[in-house]
C-alpha cells in the first residue's frame, strides 16, 4: 500500500504536465473578424489595440511609433512598430505614412500578381499579398492617394487566420483617418481597386 501511495503524486504530475502540453498544442487560433469599425483604444494614435491583439496574436504589445498628420503640407507621415512584450521583442506589425506615394508601385505588385485592394478612400489604389516568411505568416497592403502612402506589414500574422484578409481590413479602419484630404485627390491612380 505504501508502494501505491509514492506512485500516485508521480503519475498524477505526469498527467497534469502531459495534459498541460496537450492544450497548448491543440490551441486554436482566434479567428475572430477584425473590427468592421475602429474603436478605442488606440496605439499609435490610430490604430484600434484589438484589431492589432487579433492580427497578430500578441495580447498587450509593447508599440513604438505615432504619425503626424500636419506635416508635408498636411500629407503627414510617420509609423508604428508593434512588438511582442516579452523575449527577443520580435516586430510584429509595421504601419507607415509617408508623403512620397507612387502609383507605379502599386502597379509594379500588381502587375506581379498583388490583388488590388477595394476602394478604401476616393482616388486611392492599392494592392495587397500574403507571403510565408520561413515558418511565419505574413501579409502586405500599400494604398497610395496622390503624394499619401500608406503601408500595412504585418511581420508575423497568425497560423490559422486570413493574414491577407486582416491587413486589407486593418486598412479599412485606419486609412481613411491617416490619407488627409490634402493627399491631393486630383492625381488620380490610372488603376482602381475592385475586390
């Protein structure tokens, strides 16, 4: 009897850590929908904390960056670099507004085989893609409106989930705050988005 007692803490440890290991590998991935409106809180300034937590599966990241949207005659520029909190601080997402837009670009991806992104903003042409980074998932959106030029990178998306579908609805929420009306609506892309 006493031979049973000793056995039963062993086995019973055992099972905890073995059913321990199990659920972390049969987690799932929250595949949630992003936000169809962006709400608070913000990183960034801009950018909706939940759609990020979603896209890139970090809850409570550590974020760099803001946007200034007086700057380049009200074009604005500037970016957000999301992190995980803990560890080696892998980027995660990248944001960037820069006043130097090229439609070419977007034409160049296009043409390459990006899927153009749906009109967002008036005058606005973009494309996004999803990639795989080694092991990682990873999606791409540029949106381009005259001098404006907004990117989406998301670095390491979630196994499990729409990556590319998510940066095209993170931009969704946040270009039409971040590409002004000084962005010059006048410079007309020669493509527009359907999609």
């Amino acid at each position: 009897m006493t031979r049973l007692r000793l056995v039963t803490p062993f086995v019973l440890a055992g099972l905890l850590l073995a059913s321990g290991a199990c659920s972390k590998e049969s987690k799932q991935a929250d595949r949630t929908p992003l936000p169809t409106v962006a709400a608070s809180p913000y990183i960034c300034g801009y950018l909706p904390l939940k759609a990020v937590e979603l896209m890139t599966g970090v809850k409570n990241p550590l974020v760099r960056g803001g946007f200034d949207l007086t700057s380049a005659g009200g074009v604005g520029d500037g970016g957000c670099a999301v992190y995980q909190p803990d560890g080696e601080r892998l980027k995660v997402l990248e944001v960037g507004l820069s006043p130097d837009g090229h439609v070419d670009d977007v034409e160049d991806q296009l043409d390459d085989g990006a899927l153009p992104l749906p009109e967002i903003v008036p005058g606005g042409v973009g494309y996004y893609l999803e990639r795989r980074q080694g092991e990682r998932f990873a999606a791409s959106a540029l949106l381009v409106r005259g001098k404006a030029e907004l990117g989406v990178d998301l670095l390491v998306g979630v196994e499990g989930r729409d990556n590319a579908g998510d940066v095209v609805a993170l931009m969704k929420l946040i270009a039409p705050k971040l590409i002004t009306d000084a962005s010059d609506p006048g410079a007309s892309p020669s493509r527009s988005g359907k999609g």
